[in-house]
C-alpha cells in the first residue's frame, strides 16, 4: 500500500471525581485538558519491515507493544515498515493521561491511513486495549474523555454522557512533583479492596453521591458546590490510601489561600493535585502553592466552559 505522512494529535485530561471507585463500576467526571498535547507522526519507511517508535519514546517496550498492537488490530491495513514519531507535552506518570493520549492518537493515525472516519465512536474501543495494555484492567474514562474531548460523566459498560457547564470554572492542575506508576497505586487500591470490602462499598456509595452532585453543580454553575465534592472526594481518596502527605499539604494550602475545593487526581500516589478556584488566580495564590515544597508547579488555569456551540 502506498501512502502519505500523517500527524494526529490527542489532548490529556484530568478526573474531576471519581477516579479508583470508577474501577469498579462508580460513575466519574472527566474533562479535557487542550493545553497539554500529544503527537503522533507516522511516515512510511521502506527500509523497515515493521513500526519502530521514533523521538521521545524510542526503546519504550510499552509503547512499543502498544504500537504492535494496534498496528495488527486494524483489518485490510497493509502499511510495511514505518517511522512512528510521538512527542507530547503530558507528564507521563502524572494522572493526565498521557498513556491514553498516544492510545488514542495512534489509533486516529491508523483509522485515517484506513480512510476511516476517526470519530470517537471509531477510536474509543481501540484506544482502550492499548490502554490495557498500560494499566492492567482500567476503567475506560480517560480514552473515552480523550476520544471525545469533552466534559463528560462516565461510566464503564454504559455511553459517555457529556456535560455542557452551566457556568465558568476555574481549574488548575498542580505537579506534586511526586511520581507513581498508576498500575501499582490501582493494584494497592484492589489489595485494600479485598481486605475489607464492607468499607470500600461504603467509600463507592459515598463517591457515587458526590459524583451526582458534582454533576448537578457543573450544570448548575455552582463552582462553590463543585468546590464541596471535591474536598469530600479528596478526603474518600485519602481514606483509599492513594493522596500523599505532600498531596494533602498542596491541597490543604489551595484551601486556604481561597480555593472553592482541591483534590488529587488520576491515579494518585503522587502526580496532581486539581484545584477549583473562584476566578483565575493571582500570582501570589500560585506562589503559596509552589512554596509547598519543591518541584511543586502550577499549571496553566483550565476554564471549563460550554463549548459545544
Ligand atoms: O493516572 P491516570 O491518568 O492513568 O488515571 C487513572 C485513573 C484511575 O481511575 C485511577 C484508573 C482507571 O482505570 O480509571
């Protein structure tokens, strides 16, 4: 088969709730992060016979079976040897989603090579067995918020719901610093789980209410209430053993430096901390944060918006 060079792009993500309880079967918020980014290139290379991961993830055994995969998972494609050149501005490690970004971008890259629409429908089942292939048994929220690059209310074995705030959110992410394999942290959650399963039905109930009510407050534009279930889930987080005394602290001080609400996010045991604030921070609220500790750093300001239109 003959063909062209291709770029495809996919955007990270953070959990506003639910994420470890969305495991098992609890509903969770997710909303794209746009600024953060990964890229895809794949160019036709005839002195190959296969793929071979070019640039920032060159000898990556995992990316590199996540390439073999999808390359022998998409029917009639004939496409020989080629270059696959990933760059990406997503921490890796650090609950963005940077492991469903290059899922789903290389599957947008395979699907257009295939003259396939690369729809969210399209990518999504794809996307999620090279996510397996990353995480062990994950959920599905991050491809699935990735595919679709919206704000939306999922749940695993039923359709993505997307939600259209009803207002302006401020959102920061902030790096901890602090690294954590999300396997290991859902692994530690799953051995916690099967000791005592009483108290963990209790924490998912407790997280499945918030994530309603969450839910009800972006529609509503009640950043205050979003700010509450936030602080509640971040307490449901540490209860789980997956926040970190230096997670806590950074969240502990967004609170009182004015934040509406602060919570770990993705898979924990490091990475970020997500924070709400009641309109864009001053620099000298960033500053408190990043004086937690060192290597905290403040991410660009998310405004979750309705940008259906
Ligand atoms: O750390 P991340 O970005 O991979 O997020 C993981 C989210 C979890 O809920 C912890 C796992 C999952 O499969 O949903």
């Amino acid at each position: 088969m003959i063909w062209d060079e291709i770029e495809t792009r996919a955007c990270g993500k953070a959990i506003l709730l639910g994420e470890h309880a969305v495991v098992y079967g609890v509903p969770a918020i997710a909303a794209p992060i746009t600024s953060l980014e990964l890229r895809v290139r794949v160019r036709p290379n005839p002195n190959e016979s296969e793929p071979r991961l070019r640039g920032l993830l060159e000898g990556d055994a995992l990316a590199d079976e996540m390439v073999r995969h999808a390359w022998s998972h998409v029917p009639g494609l004939a496409l020989g040897g080629a270059d696959v050149l990933v760059e990406s501005s997503i921490p890796p490690g650090g609950g963005l989603g940077s492991s469903a970004a290059l899922s789903v971008a290389l599957v947008r890259a395979l699907l257009a090579l295939g003259r396939r629409e690369p729809s969210a429908e399209a990518v999504n089942p794809l996307a999620y067995e090279l996510e397996s292939l990353a995480h062990g048994l994950p959920s599905g929220v991050d491809n699935t918020v990735i595919a679709w690059q919206r704000p939306l209310r999922f749940q695993h074995g039923t359709e993505p719901r997307p939600i259209r705030p009803g207002g302006v959110f401020h959102l920061q992410l902030v790096d901890s610093g602090e690294r954590a394999a999300t396997k290991e942290v859902v692994a530690g959650v799953r051995q916690r789980y099967e000791r005592d399963q009483a108290m963990y039905l209790a924490i998912f109930g407790a997280i499945t209410a918030l994530v309603d009510s969450a839910e009800a407050a972006l529609l509503a534009g009640d950043a205050p209430a979003l700010g509450r279930a936030f602080d509640e889930n971040h307490q449901r987080l540490q209860t789980m053993g997956v926040s970190t005394p230096r997670l806590d602290a950074l969240c502990e001080r967004a609170r009182q430096l004015g934040a509406l609400g602060a919570k770990v996010t993705g898979g924990g045991g490091g990475g970020h901390a997500i924070v709400l604030w009641p309109r864009e921070p001053t620099d000298e609220q960033q500053r408190g944060l990043e004086d937690v500790a060192s290597g905290v750093v403040c991410r660009p300001v998310t405004q979750l918006a309705d940008e259906s239109d």
